[in-house]
C-alpha cells in the first residue's frame, strides 16, 4: 500500500491513460490482425525483396521517394513476408502517433487529464484515415507522421524539461525525428504548421508577451530546422526530378503555369473542402457509407467493438479521471476552448494545403488514400476546442459518441478488407487447384468482383510469380496487365510492349492473355477459354469482349500445381465446391470427360453445389460429351433453364463451333441443341 500510495500520481497520471489509449488500439484493430492480409501496392514489394533481394528496395523507389526504399529495405530484413510481422508493425507506428498526440495535448493542456486521454483514445482510432489493414504499405504514411508527432512533442518537452541535460537529449530528439520525416513524405511537410503554431501557444503559456517577443521566441528554437527543412526542399525542387507523375515538380509546376486562374481556385475551394472532410465529415461520411454495405454479423461485432472502447473510456472516467482532475468539475472554459479550435484549424489547414497544392486530395470514399491521416492531430484539436464549451455531462456524452462512432467504422472497415483479402487469397488458391503450371511469357489478366478490383498489374504478376517461380529473378516470368478499355484494345491488335515499372524490367505480350475472372464474391475463379467463354449473366461487359482472345493453352496441364507460400497466402482453404470446379475446369481442358464426371459425382456426395449456377457447364458439357444426354438434360433444366438471364448468357457462347480437334470428343451439336433449341 506505501509503493501503490508513493506511485499513485504517476499510475493515475500517465500508466493508467496511456494503458487505457493502447486498450482501445488493441480492441479496435490488433486482435483482427490474424483476418488482415497484402493487399495494392504491398506486392511488387514483396516480389522484389523475394527474388531480388532486401536492397533491391532501395532501387524499386530511387524515381520518387529515395527516403521510403531505404526504409523498406532495412524493415523488410526483418518481417520479410511475415503477414502478422508488417501488420504489428503498423499498428505500433499508430499507437506511436497516438501517444505523442497525448504527450502534446499534456505538455499545452496539464489541466486537461481527461479530456487528453479521451482526445487520444479518439486519435487512434480517427475515421478519417481507414486504410491501416493495408499495413506494408502504409506503414510509411505511420512511420512519417509518427516521426513528425513525436518530434514536435519532444521538441515541447525540450523546452518545459527541468533538467537541462534532458532538455538537451529531448531537443536532439526532436531534431533528428523532425529532420528524418519529410524525407519519407514530402507533402507531410505541412505538419510544420502545426509545429509552429504549437511553440507559439506554449511561449505565449509560458508568459511570453507580444507577437514580436513569440515570434523571437520561436525562431531561436525553430532555426535549426529552418536549415534542414531548407536542404530538403531545395533537393527536392531544384536538384532530384521525379520520374514518375504524381511526384514529378515540373510537371505540377507546368499545370500552373499553363492555367493559373483554375489551379489558383483549385487550391482554394479544395481546401476547404478537405478542412470540412477531416473536422466535420470524417466522423459520419465514411460510418454511413460502410454500415450501409455491411451485413448484420458485421454490424453486430462493430457495435460489440465500439462498446468495448466505451466501457474502456467509462471505466477511465469512473475510477481515475476524477482524481487531481479540474476538469470533472470545472465550468466552460471559452480561453482554452480558444486555444484548441485556433491551434487545431491552423494545423489542419497546413497539413492539408501541400496535399491540395500537389493536385491532390483528400478523398474520404477512398480507403486507400492516406490523405486524410496526417491533418488528423489538428482535425481532433479543434473538435476538441468545441466539446470543452460543452457543460460536463454532455461534453462526455459527444466524446463518447465520437469514440463509439470511430470504434464501429474502424471495424466495419476491417470488415471490408478483411473480405478483400479473404477474396485474393482464394483466388490464388484456386489457381493453383486449376493451372498445374502457366507458361513462361504468360501475360495473365486477373477480374476480380466490383469493389474488389485489382488497380496495378503487379498485384496480380507478384503473387503469380511467387507461386509459380519461386526464387531468384530480376523480371517476373510470367506477366500481367489490368484489363481495362486501354488495355482491351492491346490485347485485341497483340502488341508487345517492353519498359519498366519502376526499375524492374518488363516484356508484355499482349497476344499471349491468360483471362482469370470472378464475376461475384459468390462465385468461383472462372479461368476463360476462348474458344469456348461460357459467361454467367453477371459477368462484366468488358470480360465477355476480351474473352475470346483468352489462350488457355498457356495452361501447362502436367505436373504438380505448387503450393502457394504458407507465410503469405496462409494454410490452403478447404476442399469446397470451388476446387471441384477447378479440378473439373483442368480436366475439361484436356479432355478427360470422365473425369470431370467423376468430380461432379464427388461433389454431389459432399452436398456441394456452386451459388453461381454457371458452374454447372463443365459438367454439363461432361455429361454430353460422355452420351448422358437425359442426364446432362435433367441438369439443366434443374439449374439453368428457369434462370433466363443464364440460359440466354450460355447460349450466346455456343453461338459457334468452337472447333476442337476430334481427338477432344466435343458434341458441339448436342450442347447447342441443349442450350439453345428450346
């Protein structure tokens, strides 16, 4: 009792917030981890760390950001592809952020114990920024903005220590993190702005008088980053060039000189636009969007979820927060409520304003973007500075609501990449179930169901070629492309095409396509045969048109399909009514009608069948092919002809004689009589 009374101030002051804020990051996202995967642009990471080596990062980033390949290539020595190792590792950085977030809201609000640990617990889990599942990517974004807090909380610090050793230790800190930061993001330079604006209230705290006197103040403490920051930005506009667009200056630099008045207005209107989306709509835009997708298992674990983060934040108000704790009792404070709005929109405004001025912008309907992450500390600020006009009782209840709404979002939001990952890994599985081997030069297309899609070619050749070509290799062997109208017309005339993506180098071949579509998250992974697309109803439009051009021969059919790795596409997922489409599909491929027969069997003793009736045609075509016609029609008619949408689709791809060799044993004839003669 003497130890718990002799550290009761520093257990009800620091451990116990601290352990409270860490709480919430753990029951909002850490114990999900094990459902996250890889996902957009953790692939082409993941393939050359794997086939070229730990430094070959460093190079895979030389053309826009040099900063982030070196920090890919020393975290990558250490996760390598460990799923759970980069997703820990991101989640850290976030509870980083957080705890500095804290720190500084100490540092300027001592008096504010509660409404600090609150304000931070909310931090953690700030539904402005959704895209943490996506981890090795956005592990930069964390690590950056992390950097950036703790510098400007140690910079602070620094300047309150007593001890004027740590003062100094403090202060080099402070140096180093906020040297370091701009180099991994340069649009995060913004948060400078809130550096700024945070040394001029703490002096002005401190009995600093008069703006001269602050401004002297601060730039007696801010000098030496005036000289870094400097450095920074003059290699960035006047000496490095940016191969790559988005990051290009002089092509930003030609926009605006090539229409001044709109770029000019641009800047304006989506700033604010932006400063609305990240103080106001954050809480409520993306919450509405993702409830209304949501099934009603995933809306009843994120009310569980948003729940436990309030029993977390009632718990820290009941039992500690009104010890030592004015604000419990304290009437409206107009002065501090000034403090927070100001210091909050001007912050939120700096951030915000690079980002705009790049030709950018904070979309909150994107959960890829990570926009919206770094204008999160100023965007609380001044959420912040309104509650405390609020009285006691009803400021509890907005910071609850807020904290419920931001708990139930991150975990809806965990819902959908949870689902996304659940959908690529079961694609990859499945083709290996279909395809033993893919040919060398293989360009595979890859159509995954709406809101799923595969934006960028290498999330679909990386985990092809770590499949399938395992070790060692400065290109991938077997290539991909995203299908799209561009794209569609390539394949269409064959071109060939040689380049790079970043520096690896790359030889596409548009007239070897290997088409892979999922038309639903309910279906299975339909691999297209060109000679013969048979197309659900629901199956896209530009699918349908590129399908024909689809070789299946490039499916090598000998052998035995390997075996994705285990570190990243997990254990292989049971045998359901998908691996017996897909052993079925391979048979089909080869001829072996009996054996397609024999799945189809297999499966009916399982009590399997597909949700996706078009599934049925392989067996169907089996059935015929092998004389069992009233039994490929009794099929039929139990599955397909009622659904008219199918029929009318399954038909239309008999539309003519595929032309196989007779050697195949295809009763043309027989399936377009079935199909089409009624």
């Amino acid at each position: 009792m003497v130890f718990l009374r002799k550290y009761q101030y520093t257990l009800s002051q620091y451990i116990i917030p601290v352990g409270s804020i860490l709480l919430i990051a753990v029951i909002t996202h850490a114990i999900r981890i094990g459902q996250l995967g890889f996902y957009y642009d953790d692939w082409d990471v993941l393939w050359s760390g794997a086939a070229r080596g730990a430094r070959s990062l460093v190079g895979l980033y030389y053309a826009d950001r040099r900063a982030m390949g070196h920090l890919y290539e020393i975290t990558y020595r250490v996760l390598g592809d460990s799923l759970a190792g980069w997703h820990l590792y991101a989640w850290a950085w976030r509870c980083i952020g957080a705890l500095a977030f804290f720190w500084i809201f100490r540092i300027l609000w001592p008096e504010r114990r509660l409404l600090s640990t609150l304000a931070a617990m909310i931090f953690v889990v700030y539904p402005g920024f959704l895209s943490e599942p996506d981890a090795l990517t956005k592990v930069n974004h964390l690590t950056t903005y992390g950097l950036a807090l703790a510098s400007i909380a140690l910079q602070l610090a620094s300047i309150q220590a007593r001890d004027k050793r740590v003062g100094l230790l403090f202060g080099a800190l402070a140096f180093a993190a906020g040297s370091a930061y701009v180099w991994i993001y340069e649009y995060m330079i913004g948060l400078e702005v809130m550096r700024l604006a945070l040394l001029g209230l703490l002096f002005y705290k401190r009995g600093v008088k008069g703006f001269a006197s602050i401004l002297k103040a601060i730039a007696l403490r801010y000098w030496p980053y005036v000289i870094t920051l400097s450095g920074f930005l003059y290699w960035r506009l006047f000496i490095f060039t940016s191969t790559r667009p988005a990051t290009n200056v002089s092509g930003l630099l030609g926009s605006y000189q090539s229409n001044p008045l709109y770029m000019g207005l641009r800047v304006v209107v989506q700033t604010l636009l932006d400063f609305l989306s990240v103080t106001l709509f954050a809480w409520f835009v993306q919450f509405y969007h993702l409830l209304a997708e949501a099934d009603y298992a995933s809306i009843a674990v994120a009310m569980i979820v948003a729940l436990a983060g309030l029993l977390v934040a009632l718990l820290y108000w009941r039992l500690f927060a009104h010890t030592n704790e004015p604000d419990h009792e304290a009437s409206d404070d107009s002065h501090t409520a000034m403090e927070m709005a100001v210091v909050g929109a001007v912050s939120a405004l700096g951030a915000i304003l690079p980002v705009v001025a790049s030709n950018r912008s904070i979309d909150l309907m994107d959960a890829y973007k990570s926009y919206g992450l770094h204008p999160s500390a100023g965007a609380i600020l001044l959420v912040m500075g309104g509650v405390v006009l609020l009285r006691p009782r009803m400021r509890m209840a907005v910071l609850l609501g807020l904290l419920f709404i931001s708990a139930a979002t991150n975990s809806l939001n965990i819902d959908h990449w949870k689902t996304f990952w659940q959908n690529e890994r079961n694609m990859w599985w499945q083709v290996t179930w279909r395809a033993p081997n893919i040919a060398d030069g293989t360009l595979v297309m890859a159509y995954a169901p709406d809101g799923y899609r595969y934006e960028q070619d290498y999330e679909v050749w990386s985990p092809i070629n770590l499949i399938y070509r395992p070790g060692r290799a400065q290109s991938p062997l077997i290539q991909s492309e995203v299908l799209n109208t561009d794209t569609l017309q390539y394949v269409k005339a064959g071109v060939k095409w040689g380049g790079y993506r970043r520096d690896i180098p790359m030889q596409l071949n548009y007239g070897n396509l290997l088409l892979i579509s999922q038309p639903t998250l309910d279906s299975c992974v339909h691999v297209i045969d060109g000679k013969m697309p048979a197309f659900p109803a629901s199956e896209a439009l530009i699918v349908e048109e590129a399908g024909i051009y689809s070789d299946v021969g490039r499916i090598q059919t000998k052998g035995n399909p390997p075996t994705p790795p285990a570190a990243i596409f997990g254990p292989e997922p049971a045998h359901g009514w998908c691996y017996y489409y897909q052993k079925a599909s391979l048979a089909r491929q080869m001829g072996d009608w009996q054996k397609v027969l024999d799945l189809y069997n297999a499966a009916q003793e399982e009590g399997l069948k597909p949700v996706d009736r078009s599934e049925y045609f392989p067996f169907i075509e089996a059935m015929v092919n092998s004389g069992k016609i009233d039994a490929a029609r009794s099929l039929y008619e139990r599955t397909i002809q009622n659904d008219e949408a199918l029929s009318a689709s399954l038909c239309s791809s008999l539309a003519k004689d595929p032309g196989y060799p007779a050697s195949f044993g295809y009763n043309f004839t027989a399936l377009h009589e079935l199909f089409c003669g009624n």
